[in-house]
C-alpha cells in the first residue's frame, strides 16, 4: 500500500510539473514585401507564384505583392530604402543596383546573395549572364537574373507584301524599306520606327566597335565623327518622313500607319494586327560590312535590400523559389523573353512553348550575341545624356558638334561622381 502511495506521488509529481511547464514562444514569421508595376498577365502570374510559396511556407514566411505606379517607381524605390521603409524586393537591371552601392558595406543597401544561397549561381548561367550580375565595384552578387529581353525588329508582313518589299537584313535594307513604303503609300504609311533610339544608336557603336567608354570609364567615346554620321542619317530620314520618333509605336502598327519598328520583345502581345513578323535586329550596316555581333540584352533581375538577416534570408528563399525552372519558364514566356538559366531553357515547359511562339524563337537566336554595357557609377546618368543628344540633334534643336560638347561634358561629370 505504501508502494501504491509513493508511485501515485512520483506521477501526480511528473503530472504537476508538466502542467505548469512554460509555453513555447509563438514562431515568428517573416514578412517579405515586393513591389512592382506589372500588369494584367504578368502581374497575375506574379501573384500566382507568391500565392504557391505562401502555402508552401506557410507559418515561415508571407509574401505580400504591391502594386506601384509606374511612373516615378525608382523615385519612389530610393526615397522609402533611403528612408527605411521600403521594399525588400523589386525586379529591375543590374545599372539600378549601381545606384545603390556606397562605398563602404555599410553604406551598401542591396544585400550580397552569396551570403544566403542554397547553391553556386556561377554554374547555372553563362559567363557573360554572371559577370553582369557581378560587375559592380565591390565584385558580389547584388542581383539575380530572371529573364532576358530585348530590342526586336517587328514588321507587318501584309504592308511589306502589299508594296512589294523584302524582309530587311541589314540596317540598310531597313532605311531602304521604310523609304519605299512611305513613297508607294503616298506617305500614309510611316516605314519605320524606333521605341528607343538611344538603343538604336548603342548597338551600332557597339556593332562597330565605336567605343563607349575610356579605359579608366572617365569619360565617354561615341562623341566622334562616326557617330556624327549616323546621327544625320537619321536625322535625314526623319525630315523625309519615312522615320518617325516616338516612345511608343505599338498603337501605329495596330492602326497599320506604321510598317515596322524595333521595341522590346516584351511588347509582342500588345501587336493585335494580322501578320505580325518578328527578326532579331540586324547585324551589319551593309552586306559584307559585319564588324562585331552585338544586340542589346536587357536582364530583369530579383533586387534584394538589407534589412535584417532572417528577412534577408526569408527574401532570398522566394528569389529561388521564383527561379526554379517551370516558375521561370512562366516568367519567360510571359515577359516574351529569354530565360538565362540553363535548366529553365532545357525545361519541358520553355521548350514546349519555344515550339509555337516566334517571339521565343527570336529572342533565343538573338540571345547568342546579346551584350551589356559596363555596370558602373553614373551609367543611367550617362544614358540620359546620351538619349537627350541623340533627340536634340536628331530633331535639329541643337548642332551635332555643340550637342557632342553637351553630351560629353554632362557623361564627365556623371562619371566623376
């Protein structure tokens, strides 16, 4: 009986301190906002893909997807980092992160994904992908690639037919073409046009081996005599009215005042007219006269900015995640680009899909001399100087020579920064 005592004491005991043992703190999840500008399709598959993430992390971590407004969306980005309320995420080019890079780690705002990835970047991409993603002047990984788009050449395949015109394959034949149709048009069909000229101009300074900048990127090259040259070209075909200079040309191909343009890839789903024809941008100023292969390649990448290292960790988590192959052979598909990764271009879906859609086709055979400019200090203030040369003269506001002093003098001082 005594035995039957002590043993139901031992048990009320273990019972007793069992009950008054303190409750495990509540797991906290980490909150990982994105912001963006996308709309309709890709912004649905956008939400799709956190959506799926969520779930499956569920308790973990919480993607949350804003929506900004496009125009003053960088602005925007770098007032809230600057501030300490900004997002942990965004999707833009690797010349963006420059723009956040101090000079010391501390004053770095982007975080280093080496830090937290589950696997080696550097063998999942070409060496020319990853020595973008790390071209800034600490050397580290500040973006990760998810899609590769570009300049195209989209022509209308019934008005090239209608006037009897060939398919262009040199950038002769092009200024060649658009003069003919808007001659047998009676000038109601513009022949050609360009989204940006700014693009234009870099891939014939790049095609033939012009310069960009110096070798101590202190100052610029292109302000030269060649340059000068292509410039009143342009500026000639513009006066004839057979080239016109608009941001925008898709809605003049859709209402067929426009005969072809060179824009992004990614606005291949906005042409609703029938016989949309696309070629990768041509690669030579006449037949013989190649010099270099280059095409503007314009890499979206996954943009992360410090916070703290569990919600760093927490972002970093969904840019895999993101970038698994069928999440990135959506992304591609939808953004009508090229993906850089060689596990998504080898996947089911993107090869599928590469069969049937002749944006996809483009964009992987021009992928093979697609190029970047350097990653450095002051490359967006560089191209802004640039692209107001390239309209001031083209348009006739100031002189070649006076806007080259402009041009060059503005680069310097962005550079010099």
């Amino acid at each position: 009986m005594k035995r039957l005592f002590i043993l139901l004491l031992i048990v009320a005991l273990i019972l007793g301190f069992s009950g008054c043992k303190p409750s495990e703190p509540p797991f906290e999840v980490e909150t990982v906002v994105i912001w963006h500008t996308y709309t309709n399709n890709q912004k649905d598959n956008l939400e799709r893909i956190v959506a799926e993430f969520n779930v499956l992390h569920e308790g973990e971590i919480e993607v949350i997807v804003q929506t900004q407004e496009y125009s003053g969306f960088l602005n925007k980005v770098n007032e809230s980092v600057a501030n300490g309320v900004g997002p942990d995420i965004i999707f833009d080019y690797a010349s963006t992160v420059t723009t956040y890079i101090g000079s010391t780690e501390e004053e770095t705002k982007v975080i280093d994904f080496n830090k937290y990835l589950s696997q080696d970047f550097s063998k999942l991409v070409s060496e020319a992908v990853y020595a973008e993603m790390t071209d800034f002047v600490d050397g580290k990984l500040h973006i990760l690639p998810i899609v590769t788009t570009g300049p195209v050449y989209f022509y209308n395949e019934k008005i090239f037919k209608q006037y009897e015109v060939e398919v262009p394959k040199t950038w002769e034949e092009v200024f060649t073409a658009a003069k003919t149709i808007w001659e047998k048009s009676n000038h109601t069909v513009v022949g050609f046009a360009v989204d940006s000229l700014t693009d234009l101009i870099t891939t014939m300074i790049m095609q033939n081996d012009l310069g960009y900048y110096n070798e101590d990127k202190t100052s610029v090259l292109f302000c030269n005599e060649n340059l000068a040259f292509f410039l009143e070209t342009y500026k000639k075909t513009v006066q004839e009215g057979c080239f016109q200079l608009k941001s925008d040309n898709s809605s003049d191909m859709n209402a067929l005042t426009l005969a072809s343009y060179i824009g992004s890839s990614s606005n291949f789903s906005s042409l609703t007219f029938e016989g949309v024809g696309v070629k990768p941008l041509p690669q030579e100023i006449d037949v013989g006269m190649a010099v270099t292969n280059w095409a503007p390649a314009w890499n979206l990448g996954v943009i992360v900015f410090k916070s703290n290292e569990a919600q760093e960790a927490a972002a970093v988590k969904f840019a895999e995640y993101f970038l698994k192959p069928e999440n990135n052979a959506l992304w591609a598909i939808t953004m009508n680009g090229f993906p850089p990764y060689f596990a998504t271009q080898s996947s089911v879906e993107y090869q599928r899909e590469l069969g049937k859609n002749p944006i996809l086709a483009v964009m992987a055979r021009q992928g093979t001399v697609s190029g970047v400019l350097p990653n450095i200090k002051g490359a967006i203030a560089v191209r802004e100087a640039f692209e107001e040369l390239i309209n001031t003269t083209v348009t006739g506001t100031v002189s070649i020579k006076e806007g080259f002093k402009i041009c060059k003098a503005a680069c310097e001082a962005a550079l010099a920064e």
